[in-house]
C-alpha cells in the first residue's frame, strides 16, 4: 500500500484524498479533511517502510503520536469495513435461510430469535440443553409436589 503512496504525485494525492473526503461526509459533517490528508501523508510516507499493510501503518501512526489524526481516522475506517459488511451479509444469508416461503407467517420476535441462534451457533453449542429444558418446565409448572 505505502509504495503506490510513495510513487503518486501531489496532485493525484490531493484528488484521491479529497474524494475520500467528500465519500465519509454526511451533510455538514466530515469524518475527514481531504486536503490536510493530503499534507499528513506527504509527510508521513517518507517516514515508513515499503510494503506496509493497513493495520501495520496505522499502528506506526499511533506509536509517534497523533499528528496525523486524519490519515488515522481513514485507516480505522479502512480497517472497520470488512468487519462490518461480512457481519451485515451473514445475518441476510441466515435470514434467507430461516424465513422460507413455508415459514412466511413466523413473527418478529420468532425470526430475530432464531436468526440470532443461526448466527452466534457456536455460543449456542456450548449450552446445556437438558438444563435448559428443566429450567423451563420447573418455572412453568403447575402442579406443586409436596
């Protein structure tokens, strides 16, 4: 990544930066300055080896301090999206496959409860059904043993 930084000119920068810019903008608010983005990197690249990875850059970043603040702002985001997209599409895959066409009529409450078993199913592994079960039959008996 740093060396396609390294090899770009100014201008080039400045405009990729910029549309970064205007891209983390939401009506008056901007997560970052393009054009002082522009100058942190300027001054930055030359300081860091070739061939960093994102994560390896930002974590030079946060180690001299936070001077910087946009260029790490951006890697953050850089670093959050496949978290988030891949987190997104799971739960839409699992959907699909919990609300067929046979099981239109299911309620909300029902969905999203088994939608959150089908996606945290290893958590769900580790449960103890049989405890479960007679914690729920005990608190909706109704016959009291003497």
């Amino acid at each position: 990544m740093t060396n396609k930084l390294k090899d770009m000119t100014y201008d080039n920068l400045l405009n990729h930066c910029k549309s970064l810019q205007l891209f983390l903008t939401d009506g008056n608010s901007a997560d970052i300055n393009g054009p002082e983005m522009a100058d942190e990197l300027r001054v930055i690249i030359p300081m860091v080896e070739s061939n960093l990875s994102p994560i390896e850059l930002l974590k030079f970043i946060i180690n001299i301090g936070s001077f910087t603040p946009n260029v790490s702002i951006a890697l953050r985001i850089l670093l959050a999206l496949p978290v988030t997209v891949a987190s997104g599409e799971r739960s839409f895959s699992k959907h699909k496959l919990i609300k067929t066409y046979l099981r239109s009529t299911m309620t909300n409450d029902r969905l999203s409860g088994l939608a959150m078993i089908a996606i945290e199913h290893q958590f769900c592994q580790e449960l103890d059904i049989e405890e479960i079960i007679k914690d729920f039959s005990n608190a909706k008996a109704r016959k009291v043993f003497h």
